[in-house]
C-alpha cells in the first residue's frame, strides 16, 4: 500500500467553506486504477486538516497524478483565500500493515 497526504493550515473562520468544497467537489477517483481509499481528516488543532489517499502502489499512486481524471479534480476550483499556508504533501509506503486483528507485512 502507499499513502498520499497533503497538509493544509485553512484560514480562521473558513474550516466549514473549506470542508464544504471538499463535500460538494467531484473527485473522480472511483475511476482511478490502484485507488484503494480517501479520507478528508480534522485535527484538533484550529485549521488542521490532511487529504489522506491509500493506494495498491507508488506506481498507481504516480499514474493517477498523470491523469485526465487528476487534471480534472484538480480544475474545480482553488482553496485560495481558505488557507493559511501553502499545503504540504506527504508520501509513505507501507512497511506494517495490521486489518481485522491480522498483522501483515507489506
């Protein structure tokens, strides 16, 4: 498995417009080969949120950020204005991964 991240710090008073165009957007990913998940993460601290992304592979991972279906999710619209700060990707490959009480490694 590979995971994507990308780190945002959204501006004061803009966390519900924020999660809203997340909410609202079309994401294209159900067409993507090798894309396993996606979640949009909240912290605890104020403005904190992570676009989390697990992949089968780097490979599918790398072939999707080259796609139509990436150029298209990424042409709706800009965060401008929402953030902070400029936000910041991530990228991990799975050394341990444990499902259901069952370790495995990868």
């Amino acid at each position: 498995m590979f995971i994507a991240m990308n780190r945002f710090k959204v501006a004061e008073g803009m966390g519900p417009q924020f999660e809203d165009r997340w909410r609202n957007r079309k994401s294209f990913l159900d067409q993507v080969p090798g894309f396993v998940h996606f979640a949009l993460l909240k912290g605890d601290n104020a403005g904190e949120y992570i676009s989390h992304s697990t992949w089968q592979s780097r490979e599918a991972f790398d072939a999707w950020t080259r796609s139509e279906a990436f150029a298209a999710g990424h042409r709706q619209g800009s965060v401008q204005g929402e953030l902070a700060e400029h936000p910041v990707v991530s990228l991990y490959e799975t050394v341990i991964e444990e499902r259901a009480g069952v370790a495995a490694k990868a």
